[in-house]
C-alpha cells in the first residue's frame, strides 16, 4: 500500500509534522495481536479479569487486582512492541532536526495505539451486539436478578412440596427485585419483606417463623453478592482505563526507542538492549 503521505513532501516541509500510515497500521495490528494472545494467556491461568460465576461472586479481592494488574501488564508489553514496529519503520526524509524526528517517531507510536484501541473497541461491540439485542422470553420470569441472584432466589424458594404443573416465574422475577433493593441505602423495606415472607411461607409450605428466617439470610447474602458485583465493575473499569493510559505512554516511548534504533542508536535496557560497558579510566 502506497498511501505513505511524507514521501510526497518536499524537503521544504521536512519539519513539520506529517504520518505514514503504513508503519501505523503495522504498529497497530501488532499491538492489538499481541493484546490477544497475552489476554487469552492470562484467561487460561485465571486472569483473565472475568469469572464462569455471574459478576465474580466467588472471586477475591486480590484476585481481582491481580487480574487488573496483569491487564495493565499487557497493555504495556503490547502497545509497547506496536509503538515501537510504528517507530522503527517510519523513513526519514530529508535533513530533519532529531527533536523533530523523536516527536514524529512518538507521534506514529500514539497514532498506532489509537487506531489498536479503535479496532479493539469496534470488535468488542461487534462480538457484544448480538447478546446485548432484546430476547423474547416465553416466561415472566425475565429480571436483571436472575443472573446475579440466581443462587439466592433457589434458595429462598426451595421445596420439595412444589407441584409438577405450578410455575413460579413470576414470584421469582417480583421476588428478585425486591432482592435488589436490598444494596440501597435504605435496604429492603418492612412492606416488600413482610410480603416476601408471605409469598416464599405460601409457596414453600414453610411456617411463618422458618420463612422469615429464610427471607432474612437471603436479603443478607444478596446484599453481599450486589456489593462484590460492584466491586468487580469498578476493579474492571479502573484497570480498563489505567491499561490505556499506561498503553499510550508506553506506545510513545516505544516509539520513540525505536526511532533511535532505527538511526543506529542502541535500545533501552528496559527494552532488552544490551547495557553499554563502562571502561575505566586509567
């Protein structure tokens, strides 16, 4: 592809500031295979920042760090190799001032970064659309609960009374909602408590005495279940947005090494470059 625009530019117009878009697309497409391989690694060792259970409910705290610490990692390794394929294969044209080649060199690197994020972002939506697309459901049981409290709301309707051909969708849906409510400030109030009671005493055949106590251990472990959900969104969030930033940075130094090597420099140590001997003076 022929589309490198600073081949054309006179070396009047040397010092500006101008892209060539082929090592900006290797750079990115680099940066954004790399993220994948990294990404499908720390999922198959367990940090892959996600869980087989709804919203991580059985996951640590320092697992989600951990998680969102080993993103972070990636972001650097891989933007990092993508600004530095974007540096390093960038042409110098002309007589050009190195400050000016260094800013041209880190502004391929965060251009290629960019574009990584963009594509990354268009695949994620693309995967996404698909299951974010309304279903009907055949029963009146669908409810924002029932992934989260799914386990909950088994419990606080588990019978061996229940007949074959009764459906309790409905009281699982009206039931899983009141359950949400349960991480507001207020909590869940007296009315919709006393009135699951009732609903889970009638439908279970329990007394009115084990019901409650049923009611009250499931208002209690839904609580937890919505506050490590929350947990889990903001870790995720964060480290999202720490990967990015960290992604950029790293891009433009990478870049910018690159650049250096490809005038015959040596590369950083950081970078795996061999570190420069110091001869003593006699």
């Amino acid at each position: 592809m022929d589309n490198e625009h600073g081949l054309a530019v006179s070396a009047d117009h040397s010092t500006g500031l101008w892209l060539q878009w082929s090592p900006v697309f290797a750079g990115a497409l680099a940066a954004s295979a790399l993220s994948v391989i990294l990404i499908g690694f720390g999922a198959a060792v367990g940090l892959g920042v996600s869980s087989s259970s709804p919203s991580w409910r059985d996951a640590s705290a320092a697992l989600a760090l951990l998680s969102g610490l080993y993103l972070i990692l990636q972001a650097m390794v891989s933007f990092g190799v993508g600004g530095y394929i974007a540096g390093r294969a960038q042409r110098v044209i002309g007589a050009t001032p190195s400050d000016v080649i260094e800013s041209r060199d880190g502004l391929h690197g965060l251009t290629a970064w960019a574009l990584a994020v963009i594509a990354s972002a268009a695949l994620v939506a693309l995967v996404a659309l698909p299951a974010a697309r309304p279903v009907v459901q055949n029963r009146s049981s669908a409810t924002a609960a029932e992934p989260l409290l799914s386990a909950e709301l088994d419990h606080l309707y588990r019978s061996l009374r229940h007949p074959a051909n009764i459906d309790i969708g409905y009281e699982r849906a009206e039931a899983g909602r009141i359950l949400l409510t349960s991480s507001g400030h207020s909590g869940v109030s007296n009315e919709d408590r006393s009135y699951l009671i009732q609903q889970v005493a009638a439908s279970t055949g329990l007394a009115a005495t084990e019901a409650e106590k049923r009611v009250d251990t499931v208002i209690g472990d839904a609580r937890t279940a919505i506050a490590r959900s929350r947990r889990s969104a903001v870790i995720l969030a964060f480290s999202i947005a720490a990967a990015l930033l960290f992604g950029a940075v790293a891009s433009w130094a990478a870049a910018c090494a690159g650049g250096r090597h490809r005038d015959g420099a040596r590369l950083p140590e950081w970078m795996g470059g061999t570190p420069r001997t110091v001869v003593p003076v006699a």
